[in-house]
C-alpha cells in the first residue's frame, strides 16, 4: 500500500486497516516458520505497510 493511498483514508479505516495488515504479517511469519516461502520478501512489504499506517495514525494524532 503506497503513502498516497493511506493519506486518503480516514482515521477509523486506517485503524482497521492496520489490525487486518498486521494479522496479515503475523499469518505469513508463521507460515515461514513452517516452511520457507516461494516469495520471502512480502514479509518485508507488510512490515514497511504496517509501518507507514502506524506512523499516519500517530501523525493524525499529533495534530
């Protein structure tokens, strides 16, 4: 998910939206703890989309 998609969403979908990346992530981890994956690196692509929700919460919230 890119920066200008996120700004356009809301406080409350950006809640949800993080909640549902997250588990996401955590789903993905777990299945490359198991057994590797074919693409390894969607786990950094969600770390770094997780990252960029968390961080336009918080800025909202500064402001």
């Amino acid at each position: 998910m890119k920066q200008s998609e996120i700004k356009e969403l809301s406080t409350a979908e950006l809640q949800e939206k993080l909640g549902e990346t997250k588990k996401s992530y955590a789903d993905l981890k777990l299945a490359h703890a198991i057994s590797p994956l074919e693409n390894p690196i969607q786990l950094r692509a969600l770390r770094r989309t997780v990252a960029r929700i968390a961080t336009e919460i918080t800025k909202r919230e500064v402001q």
